[in-house]
C-alpha cells in the first residue's frame, strides 16, 4: 500500500514516449521522449523547424496522425480527441496566441469550459494581469501582443487546467514585456503549476525552467538540469540554438 | 412606398434564409445547398399538419421547425459530417444531392402545381393606406421576420453558446482543444439554420403556394445576399437580406425590365470591388 502511495507520488504527470507526428506525408517527429513532474516547469528548445510546437500540438490532440504513447496522470491518451485532453486537465496557449476577433477579452476569458479543480477567479485573474481588468470589454484582438499573450495564459489559468502548454510566450514581445511574463511564470510555479515550455529565447527560458530538453530534427537530443548547471551547460545550450 | 413594403417583405425572406445560411457556412464552411429544400420542408410539414392532424397555422409556426430540425440534424450526423475532413466541395456536392431528392421526393408525392396554404383566420384582412392596401399577414411575416433575425442575432452576440459558434468559425481546432465539443456544435447549428429555413418556409406558404420548387429560386438570391454581405457574416446576411429586398423592388418601379437581375449586377459589383462582401472580413 505504502509503496503504492509512492509510486504515484513519484509517478510523471506527463509522460511522452517515442512520439511520431506527421503533417501528410511529410513525418516530423521521430520518437520524441520526455517526462514532466507534478509542478515542475520544462522548456522544450531547439531551432526554427525542428518540432517543438508540433509536438505540445501532439500532446493535445491537434495532430491527426500521431503515434508513441502520451501518458497523462497514468492515462493514455494518444488515441483520444483534443477535447477529451484538455478535459483531463490540460490548457493549451498556442504560438500566435490564438485571440478570437470576433470575441471580446470577457469572452475570450471565459470562453473554455472549467477542466479542472485549479480554476483561477476573476479577482484571481486581475491580480495576475491587472492590465485585462480594464480592458475586458475591448475587442481581443486590439490589446497589444503583451496583453494577448497575458489573455491567452488567463484563459487556461481560469480553466483550472493544472498543465499549462506554452508555446513561445516571448515571440515578438518588448524586453519589458517578456519580463513581466517571466514573473507571472514565476508565480504560478509557486502556485504548483505544471508547464511544458516552448521557447527559444534561452536567457528568458533560463529564469523559469527546471530542466531543458533540446529538439532536433524531431527528437531529443540532448537535457538537462538547471538547478547547478555549469557554464558548460549554458554554452552548450547556445551552441544548439546557434546563438 | 407600396413597393418600399413589398421589398421589405421580400427581403424579410432573403434575410432569414440568407442567415442561415451565413450561420451554417460560417461554422460548417459548407454551402448548405439544401437550405432550399429545408425551407420548401417547412412549409410542406404546415401544410400537412392542418391537412391531416388539423393543426392551425401557430402549431406550424412552431412545430415544422422543429421537425425540420430534427431531420436535418439526422442528415447532418449521416451525410454531412463524414465529409468533414474532405474539401468543402464535397460536402456542398452532399448538400445539392440532398436538395434534389428532397425535391424530387415531394414531387413524386405532390406534383408540381402549388397547394394553397390559407392565411390564418386572426390574420386575415388588412389595413387600407393612403398609397395602398396591406394585408396584416405581410405585415404580421415583416414582424415576424424581424424578431427573429434579431432573436438569432442577440442569441449569437450575447450568449455563450454564441461565443463559441463566433470563436469555432475562426479556429475550430482551437475551440477543440479547450474541451469544447465542436462536432456537438456544428451539429446543433446545422440544426438551428435548418429551423431557421423551415420557419420561413411556413411564414411563407399562405403568401406563396406550397410548391416542392418553392426554394430554388429563393435559394439562387440567398446565395446571392450571403455573398455581398459577407460569407459568413451574420449582420451581414440580414442587412443585405432586407436592402437587396429593397432595391430589387425599387427596380421593379424604376426599370421593370432588370428587376429579376438588379441583386447579381449588385453581386458582380461587390465581388469585384470588395471580394469578402460589404461585412465581412478579408480571409
């Protein structure tokens, strides 16, 4: 019994085995493999093109024809639909956001259905991102890139989705700005939060991660931790990302 | 100012078939080529439920819509929705095919020659204008007409069952991936535009006769309106509905001749100048 106990509490909440995608007939991930700990943060990186969005997309669902194993809180979920994923606890934020035009920051806001029991309040959400208070009856699409990727958090956040899906928060953002996302990032790790983090901007990535897993050509190639990385590490990291 | 009225009460007709199909092709991307026929449904089912179950005019008002959205969800899971992954055209090729066994079907049952649909009793008569004699019926279907498309307005801008038919016509796949049910969705949509389409059907069977032809002509000008308002704009397809209505009949007094292609010069002219129509937005 006690040893049960254990296992589930050491047990990934995310588990990604040897997971192929592929857009048609052109095969873009090759057996990508990873594990992500109950509140723990990890970025995947790597080069322009070389799988990490299509793989948080495998993870939810969003890729048609996948195969490998994505096992969720001990369930396998390679075979189920993107709704029944995010049902399980999932929140998605996509690259380019994914702001509704059509929709104003309330509705944006409220839009995805509550999947889970970590659901954020109103109050909860205005503290987080003060700015979305007073612009909730704006159009969502008119709020600067800043404010739409802070939209786009809120969303999953008011979902109550425990794994948040990350997928290049800092693209096209102001230094000032991805700051700011650096804190909020912050402070949901200490709220418990689990994040899968895509994300190339290295020094940004560098403050908010527990462990790196470097992609190329559609799999792993390299990981590694943070917490008493050397300088080895960091310039090994950049050599991957050309930087 | 009579013919002002009698453009109304056409464009009251092309506004709320017009809406349904922006709503449906909006969600679906698929011209519901069938829409026609679910509006000649509408009015067949008012015409058999006082025929055979003697159920007035308001029972049809409510119940063929019903009914035709019943059927038309059935046609939807069946028919429409295994083409989902394929192009469009296919399922615009599904729509047209289901348009013309519907068609061919009441034909076969009922002929061609129109039955008569009588006005109801409590709308029976009408008020003497200056400039002309209106029957309250037409004046009771412009009523109707404009409640409704403002009920289905208000539904779609102000609820959230709304926000999520505005957000899945742009990304789908995204509204899928917060846990939506977006297969649910285009269902209860199709459903709702084939409602939409068999409400009109039976406004309109004591104005026109119950004919199984009674939609494709129809259907040719609600493509029409959908196109300059915009695909898939729902402000649009009422708007244009109710303008083009307008104008067709103005024509009728200005230049009898181009009234019956007054909306496809308009047409033209839109797709050449503004491609994604008056009201909608460039893709």
């Amino acid at each position: 019994m006690g040893e049960a106990v254990q296992r589930q509490a050491e047990a990934p909440l995310l588990a990604v085995n040897d997971l192929h995608a592929w857009y048609g007939e052109s095969h873009v991930l090759h057996g990508i493999s990873f594990d992500v700990s109950r509140g723990q943060v990890i970025s995947l990186t790597g080069r322009n093109g070389v799988g990490k969005s299509t793989t948080l997309r495998a993870i939810m669902g969003l890729i048609k024809k996948r195969t490998g194993s994505v096992v969720l809180e001990d369930a396998e979920t390679i075979r189920l639909k993107s709704r029944d994923i995010a049902r399980r606890g999932v929140g998605f934020v996509p690259e380019h956001r994914g702001i509704f035009a059509s929709l104003s920051v309330h509705e944006n806001l409220m839009l995805p259905p509550v999947v889970g029991k970590a659901s954020l309040s109103r109050n909860e959400i205005f503290q987080l991102f003060p700015n979305l208070e007073r612009r909730m009856s704006s159009q969502g699409t008119r709020l600067s890139g800043g404010e739409q990727q802070m939209l786009a958090i809120a969303r999953v956040l008011r979902a109550g989705a425990p794994l948040v899906l990350l997928d290049e928060p800092t693209e096209g953002l102001a230094p000032v700005i991805i700051e700011q996302i650096g804190a909020m990032l912050r402070k949901l790790r200490e709220r418990g939060y689990t994040i899968v983090l895509v994300e190339q901007n290295v020094q940004f990535a560098w403050s908010v991660t527990d462990c790196f897993h470097v992609i190329e050509h559609g799999r792993v190639v390299d990981s590694f931790q943070t917490a008493g990385a050397a300088g080895s590490d960091i310039g090994r990291l950049k050599r991957y990302l050309g930087v | 100012m009579g013919q002002l009225l009698l453009g109304l009460l056409n464009g009251a007709f092309y506004a709320m078939l017009s809406l349904g199909l922006a709503v449906i092709f909006g969600l679906l991307r698929v011209v519901n080529f069938a829409h026609g026929a679910q509006y000649m449904v509408g009015a067949f089912i008012a015409w058999m439920l006082l025929e055979f179950f003697g159920l007035s005019y308001w029972w049809a008002l409510l119940l063929a819509p019903v009914i035709t959205g019943v059927i038309s969800i059935a046609i939807e899971r069946t028919l429409i929705a295994p083409l989902a992954e394929a192009d469009h055209l296919y399922g615009l090729l599904m729509t047209f095919g289901i348009a013309m066994v519907l068609q061919g079907g009441f034909q076969i049952a009922f002929g061609s020659a129109g039955i008569p649909y009588r006005v109801p009793p409590e709308l029976a008569g009408g008020l003497r204008l200056s400039f002309m004699y209106l029957p309250n019926y037409r004046l009771w279907v412009l009523a109707a007409s404009i409640a409704v498309c403002l009920i289905i307005w208000l539904m779609i801008e102000k609820t959230s069952l709304g926000a999520y038919l505005r957000a899945a016509t742009e990304d789908p796949d995204l509204v899928g991936a917060f846990g939506v049910n977006v297969a649910l969705l285009i269902t209860v949509t199709y459903g709702l535009g084939a409602a939409l389409a068999a409400f009109a059907g039976v406004l309109a069977a004591p104005i026109y006769a119950v004919n199984p032809l009674m939609g494709v002509e129809l259907l040719i000008i609600a493509f029409a309106v959908v196109v300059v308002g915009g695909m898939g704009s729902i402000l649009g397809a009422v708007v244009t509905g109710f303008m083009l209505g307008v104008i067709e009949a103005l024509t009728k007094i200005f230049y009898p001749e181009a009234a019956s292609m007054v909306i496809f010069i308009i047409m033209i002219l839109v797709l050449m100048v503004r491609p994604y129509g008056l009201f909608g937005r460039q893709m």
